[in-house]
C-alpha cells in the first residue's frame, strides 16, 4: 500500500553549509536515483549502503530542529513509496527474490528515519505510524526469513507503541496494529523455536481483542495454525502442546461467538470453530483415538450442522481404525451420492480405505470409483491416482498381486474411465496411466506370470491413440504381447500379435520374435527363412544372430542353430564388424554339430573351412593372442582328433583320415610365443591319417590312384621330416622318436611300406624304412616278423625286406635268454621257402647254411623244445633235397643234402624208422658208388 506524502507550511531555507541540510541533500539524490530506477532491473546495492550511511550520519545530531525532522519524514515517506511502486511494478519476476530482499533494506532505512526524527508537531500519531513501518518491513524481513531483522522491526514498534495507553487508543487501525504485531512477535519466536515466548505473545493478544469478532478470529486462527504445523510433524512429545493450542483456538472462538452480533461475523467464527474441530478429530486420529474422532464428527454433524466432506473421510477412517469395515464402506458409499464433495476428498478416501482393507476392499473401492465416475466430474488424474493406489508398491504375494491386478483391469477397461483419457488435452494423463499400466504389468512378466501379465498389457493398449505417432508404442505393446503368450504357449496368439507388430513396425524385434514362434512352433524352415529376413532389417546387427543361434541352441533345433551360425560366418567373410571372435562361432557351429553322429560329414565340412580361414587370417589373427589362442588351438586340434578316433572305430575311415589330417594341420598352427607346433601329436595325426586311407581302401575293395598313393606318401614324408629333425637336432624335439608309442610308429612304417610298394622303383627305399625300424628302440619282433612274412609273398613281395626282416628278426630272437623256438622254426621255413622260391637249386649253399643253422640250433635243446614237426619238416626237406642230385649224378651234392637230411632226423624224437631208412640208403648208395656201377640207381624220397 502506498502512503501519501505529507504536506507541510512553507519553511524557511536551511543553509547549505548546515550539515543536517547536506546529509538530507545526500538522502534526496539517493531517493530520486530510486524514483528513477527501472522496475525491470534490480536494485544497486550501494544505493541502500548509501543510504544507511546517512542515517548514521544523523545519528549523533540527534535531536533534529523540527524543520529537519519535518523534511525526514518526508523524504522517508517518498522512499517507501517508491520502494511500494517498485514492487508492485516488480510482480514475482524472476530476480523478485533479490528485488524483495534490497527493497527491505530500503524499507529499513524509511523505518529508521522516522525513529530518527521523533515526534513532528504537525504529524498526528507520529509514533503508529512509525510502529506501522517497522512492523511492514519486519514482514518482508520474516518472509525473507531473516527472522531476527524481522524481531528487531517488531520490537522497535512494540516498544514506540508500548508508550501509548492502550485505553487511550481508539484508532481501530491502531488498535488492529497492537494485535497484529504480537501475532507477528509470536509467529517469529515460533519460527525460532522460542516456544515459550510464543505462547506468551499470543496469551497477551487476548488483551488486545477489544471486542472485535475478526481480532477473535486472527488471534485463533493464528492457535489453528500453530497447531497444524506440530500435527503435520505427527511429533509424539508435541501431542499435548497440540491440543492446547486447539482448545485455546476453540475457546477464542466460543467467546468471539458469544459477543458478536452480526450474522457474517458469526458464520466466519463458526467455520473457523467447525474448522478446529475437524483438526482436533484429525489429531484423534493421528494419535490412534479413533473414539474421540467419531465423537467430534458426531459433534459437527448433529451440533454444528456441518456437511464438510472431509467428515466422511475422517469418520472412515476412525471406523477402519476400529476394524469395524462395515461403517467404514458405508462412509465410503455415501460419497457417491454426495456431488459436492471434491475430487481429492473421495480420492484420499478410497485411498485409505484400500490400504486399510487391502485386496479384501478392492472390489468396494473399484464399485466407488466407477459409481463416482458415473455421477461426477472425475478427472483423469483421480483415476491415475486410484490405479496407482491399487496397484500398490509391488510388495505383495503372488495371489494378492493378481486381485490388484484383476480389479485395475476391470476398472481401466470400463469406458467410461477410458473417455476420461480421450482428447489432446489429457495426453499426458493418457501417457502416465499407460506408464503406470505397463510397469505393473511389466512387474508380472518378471515374476512368471504371464496370464495377469497379458491380460495388463492388453489394458494398457487402450491408452494408446491410433494414430502414427503412437504406431511405435503400439507396435511395441504387440511384441510384449507376443513374449506373454509365447511365455503361456499359446503360440497362435503369440503369431498374431507378433504379425500386428510387424505391420505397425517391420524392424529386427519384430522379426526376432517372429523368429522365436517359429521356433516354438518346431516350424525349421521358417525358422531358418527368418534368419535371413532379420538380415534385410534396417535396424538389423549381428547380435540378433548370436541370439537366434542360442535360441535355436534351447530350443534342441539344430538346423536352425546350424544355419544362424553358418550366417554368421559368411559375414565374417565379407569383412563386417563382428561382436565376437570368428573362432567363437566355428566352435560354436563344431559343437552344435557334434550332438549328432550323423553330421559328421558337416562337422568335417566346418572343421575345413575353419582351417581354410585359419591358414587365410594366420593361426595368431584366427586363434587370438596368449593362453586365449592357445586354448582355442587346442580345442580344434583335440576335437578333430577326437573325431578322427571315433570316425575309426565306426569303421568310417574315408572321414577318419580327413579328421587326422586337420588334426596334424591344427596341431601344427603356431599360435603366439611360440616357435612350433605340437610335432608329437602331429606326428601321430598324420601316420593315422594314412593307415585310414589304406583301410578305407580295403573296406571298399578298391584299389588307390598314383596321386592317392602320391598323397598318402607325403603324410608319411613330412612324418619322416620331422623324426629326422629330432633325431639330429636338440631342444624339445630330441625324444620324439621315443615318445611315439611302438605301437603307432608300427603303423607309420607298416603304412609307408605298403605305399611304397606300390610305386615302381621305391624296393630300396622299402629297405632303407624297414633297417630304420630294426634300428629303433621301438622296434618289436612280432611287428618284424609281421613285416618279413608280408614282405616275403603276395604281388609287392620283396625278397630283400623279406630276407633282412627275418634274420634281424632270427638273431634278436636267439639273443633272447628264452627264445620263442616257434618263431625261430616259422622264420627258418620261411627263409628256406623264400631263398628256394627266388632262387631255385641254383644257391645251395645259403640254403644249406640255413639248414646248418636250423641244426646248430636244434642241438642241446630238451625234446618238445623245439616244434617236432618243424624238426621233421627241415630233416624231410633237406634230404629230399639230395634228390635231383641223385638223378643227375652230383655225388657230392647228393651226399651232403642227405647228410645233413640224416643229421636233422636224429636230433628228431620219433623219427627212427625215417632215419634207418635213410641211414639204408645211404649205406646202399656209398656201396653203389665203391662198386663203381655205372647205372644211376633211383634215389628213394621219403615220404
């Protein structure tokens, strides 16, 4: 409020050269820089500082010729003026806070220019109006809260009035004034939590009421709202100073209403008393004395006739409090009947009956609200406010999360809740109740359970417009649909809403999910069709590959996982940006592919073009760095081996030499910090590897080109290459030769035997490999003996393996301290056989030597210790054997066959008869040759 400037009679000049004049010059040029000041900016500060410094200045010239003082007050009355036009001018600008705060210092110093200057004999009252301008600006001061600034004002008013006769007064502003400003003492006492100096100064306002209803009505107002601020800290040591301020309010009002005439001033007290009266039931209630509450409900409703609509809310929940539900859901009813009660009435209302009751009241509390729906104005943000309510914070149990559940869907389904979100002025409304919807529905498909879930969803829908704005969001509802139904395996259900979706918004979700119920469906080739329409998504990336594949993986569909991952790879191929290691996904695919046998041939197919990638990008860039790529070697390396191994024993032989073949690859590839590979197991893949070409040569009765042999010939060589570097180098390597088993390194030279053997000119080679096996610590007599008795028939015989193969193998077994002597007779007959079968007759003497042997060896030996057939054998061969010499006249010859023919048969048990025979013979033959007959007489054979 503005305040007129006071006139005055002219006065005489005051010399300039007069200080008080030069201090008031100073004050009249800072007051009209003020007038001047533009209301759009604020305030200097150094315009207030000026300001208080000619206050101080004024100070000690105390006191003021009345012509000073006259001119005081009116420079003080032209600044708080100015400061009123500023503020008004000002309004709530964003720099209010900092405006309000300068104009109360400039109010300060108007205040204190007045205290300054004192009593003026042409000014009536000088001291109220002084008091009036401290406790003005003490008002700023406490909005600011600047609570001792504003005590300071206060005081200073209270103590320029306190000189006054309150009897003496009869101003009703000035009286007003008296009341006021110990309302404003105490209202800063109570800010300050000077309690007791607040009660004090509100006790004393009952000096000041002068019988007038609005200072009945201040004073208790002021005790309401004292007490309202402890009842909002719900402060259990604050509960008795509580009621008494509502008592002391209550008895105000009762008093006031005891001298008041007129009926306006009537009706306010009474709906201030009315209004305390539902605090003190409301503080009941607060302190669990739900008795007390009802009773000042009763009060109001019978005594007072009050039809305030919060009584239904606060007798509802005194009725909850007593567990007595019944009268609580009458209270709540009867709101529904009532139009007039506010929205925010009812919506606490059934707030609290439905904490109170729980899911027990849902269906009361979602009957209330459609009834209210139907007959009041309800706004959207009731609704949002109820769903939430029932919806709850997501502590409850399963069963009683879906009684939430079914009643909010009920209630959001009714259209005539739906209309309430229609129209472009409740859109944010609409969004927050889809919010609210979809969480709660969300919270259901984390916790399994689809069917609320779905049926959530689905409501939810109905707060999204159809138009292309919302299409996303739609589109986005339908895939979440799809995952509720796919979850419930409803898989048709789950193909429509995903095929909606689809149209809405054709992006890689959509077909991931359409993906996923091909997938449920056990539908493979569309499944596998799928997998290359997310690859023509706009939005596609590989990860949904990845995610395709081990879905598949779950789902046991191994060709559609086959075919994710066989995607996949062909990107890598084409260079594009993976998330993932390219061997991941061949180990992967090998895997998948190895749950069943019949993929084998697959399985060598992706083994092969991981190698054929591997040899492309270099082990260390395919494999990866450190024990990383170590570790992926070595799984590829052992798998294929693996593989290898049992492709053998199911006797599929064409696909173990491929696996034994990659095995050596893999078991070659030098991976980081490293200098070679793992020669012992690549040693091992490879002589496998060509023992399986030659049994698969055999299980199919076929017969190996030259190049087949030509391949297989440099396995072995690169074998043979790497056993020479052991051999003559050092490091690592130098037992290889050993670590081999015996059995194994049979096989490489049993298999290089025969594929030599099969290329014209390799007899000398045949010879160098077996010398190499007899010299070996791993050579073994049966696997020479195997190798002569093979080497010594058949097509590819060779005589000279044959003949070096037995005797080493002879002479190691005579070099046994127990030699097997069926052996040692195997091995005779066999060089007997052989050296007759390449020679003829025409190389007696090895021959003969052998049998010299045979005899040499027989000699000493117990009966039965050498095979007795095998003694007859050599005794029956080595005389007839004299035979051919007998025919032809070669006495010598004929003499020395049936010599050792004789020899041998006397080492013979069982043979007597044989050898008196022969021993006959012989003597006719030496009497043949003394009588120097001429005729040939017929050798007799044995038979």
């Amino acid at each position: 409020m503005k305040i007129d400037e006071i006139s005055s009679p002219d006065l005489r000049p005051i010399p300039h050269d007069d200080p008080h004049s030069h201090i008031c010059s100073q004050m009249e040029l800072s007051i009209k820089e003020i007038e001047r000041h533009s209301p759009g900016k604020p305030l200097p500060e150094t315009l207030s500082a000026e300001l208080n410094r000619c206050v101080i200045q004024l100070v000690p010239l105390v006191p003021l010729p009345n012509s000073i003082k006259l001119q005081i007050w009116k420079l003080s009355y032209r600044l708080w003026n100015a400061c009123v036009d500023l503020s008004n001018a000002a309004g709530v600008k964003s720099s209010a806070y900092k405006l309000n705060e300068e104009h109360a210092k400039l109010r300060q110093v108007s205040a204190d220019l007045l205290f300054l200057a004192g009593d003026v004999s042409t000014i009536p009252s000088p001291a109220f109006k002084a008091a009036s301008f401290f406790y003005k600006t003490g008002l700023i001061w406490h909005e600011l809260r600047k609570f001792d600034l504003a005590n300071n004002c206060f005081e200073k008013a209270t103590d320029l009035t306190s000189k006054v006769e309150i009897s003496s007064v009869s101003d009703n502003e000035e009286k007003r004034l008296l009341l006021d400003l110990n309302i404003a003492r105490s209202r800063t006492a109570w800010e300050v939590a000077d309690r007791n100096l607040c009660i004090t100064l509100l006790n004393r306002s009952k000096n000041l009421l002068f019988g007038n209803a609005e200072n009945y009505k201040a004073v208790a107002n002021q005790y309401l709202m004292f007490a309202k601020t402890i009842l909002s800290k719900n402060e259990v040591s604050g509960v008795n100073e509580e009621s008494k301020l509502m008592n002391e309010a209550l008895e105000l009002c009762e008093k006031g209403l005891r001298i008041v005439k007129r009926t306006e001033e009537t009706l306010a007290l009474k709906e201030l008393k009315s209004k305390t009266l539902r605090f003190m039931a409301a503080s009941h209630l607060q302190r669990d004395e739900f008795e007390s509450a009802l009773k000042c409900v009763k009060f109001l409703r019978s005594g007072e006739r009050d039809q305030h609509p919060s009584l239904s809310v606060l007798a509802m929940k005194a009725w909850l409090g007593l567990g007595r539900f019944g009268e609580a859901e009458q209270e709540l009813r009867s709101m529904v009947l009532d139009k007039g009660i506010p929205e925010g009435v009812w919506v606490s209302a059934v707030e609290s009956y439905f904490q109170a009751v729980g899911t027990a009241g849902a269906e009361t509390a979602k009957g209330v609200f459609l009834g209210l729906v139907g007959r009041c104005n309800v706004s959207a943000g009731a609704a949002i406010r109820i769903v939430n309510k029932v919806i709850g914070s997501g502590g409850c149990d399963g069963k009683e999360a879906r009684v939430r559940a079914k009643v909010v869907a009920d209630v959001v389904s009714d259209d005539r809740v739906v209309e309430l979100f229609a129209g472009g002025a409740a859109a944010n409304e609409r969004t927050a109740m889809h919010a609210i919807l979809w969480n709660c529905a969300a919270e259901h498909f984390r916790s399994k359970d689809f069917q609320t879930s779905a049926e959530i969803f689905e409501k939810s829908m109905l707060y999204v417009p159809y138009d292309i704005e919302n299409r996303t969001l739609r589109a986005k509802g339908y895939r979440v649909l799809c995952l509720c139904h796919l979850g419930l395996a409803q898989l048709d259900r789950a193909e429509e809403y995903i095929n909606e979706a689809e149209k809405l918004e054709p992006n890689i979700a959509s077909a991931f999910l359409k993906f996923k119920v091909y997938l449920q469906k056990k539908n493979d080739s569309a499944a596998t069709t799928q997998v290359q329409t997310m690859s023509s998504c706009l939005d596609f990336t590989t990860d949904f590959l990845l995610l395709s594949a081990h879905e598949a993986i779950a789902c046991h569909s191994l060709p559609v996982a086959v075919a994710s991952l066989s995607h996949i790879l062909d990107l890598y191929s084409a260079g594009k940006p993976m998330p993932t290691t390219e061997v991941i996904i061949f180990r992967t695919l090998v895997t998948v592919l190895s749950q069943d046998h019949i993929n084998d041939s697959d399985i060598l197919k992706q083994m092969k073009r991981a190698h054929a990638r591997m040899s492309e990008l270099g082990p260390k860039a395919f494999f990866g760095k450190g024990e990383v790529g170590k570790r992926e070697r070595n799984w590829f390396s052992v798998n294929a081996w693996n593989s290898g191994v049992r492709t053998g024993k199911e006797k599929k032989y064409d696909l173990c030499a491929e696996f034994f073949r990659l095995a050596s690859e893999f078991y070659s590839a030098v991976t980081d910090e490293e200098t070679e590979g793992n020669n012992e197991m690549v040693c091992q893949s490879l002589i496998l590897a060509a023992s399986a070409i030659i049994a698969d040569e055999k299980q199919r009765n076929g017969t190996l080109t030259e190049t087949e042999v030509k391949q297989a010939i440099a396995l072995l060589d690169r074998v043979q290459k790497i056993l020479s570097s052991s051999t003559s180098g050092s490091g690592e390597n130098d037992n290889l030769l050993a670590s081999i088993a015996p059995s194994l390194f049979f096989t490489y030279i049993w298999s290089a035997y025969d594929l030599y053997g099969r290329l014209s000119g390799m007899g000398p080679q045949q010879l160098v490999l077996i010398k190499q096996f007899a010299n070996s610590k791993s050579c073994n007599i049966d696997h020479l003996l195997q190798i002569g008795l093979e080497a010594s028939q058949g097509a590819q015989s060779n005589h000279e393996v044959a003949a070096f193969a037995l005797n080493t193998c002879l002479s190691n077994l005579l070099a046994s301290p127990f030699p097997d002597y069926s052996k040692v007779a195997l091995i005779l007959r066999k060089l007997i056989s052989s050296g007759t079968i390449l020679k003829g007759d025409t190389c007696d003497d090895a021959i003969m030597e052998t049998y010299k042997q045979a005899y040499r060896i027989m000699v000493g030996l117990k009966e039965g210790e050498y095979p007795v057939e095998e003694a007859k054998w050599l005794s029956m061969t080595a005389w007839n054997r004299a035979a051919v010499p007998v025919r032809l006249g070669h006495i010598d010859t004929a003499k020395k066959w049936m010599g050792m023919g004789l020899e041998l048969a006397r080492t013979v048990p069982g043979m007597q008869t044989y050898r008196s025979c022969m021993e006959d013979f012989v003597v006719g033959f030496e009497e043949k040759i003394h009588g120097q007959k001429d005729s040939k007489s017929n050798a007799v054979l044995v038979t």
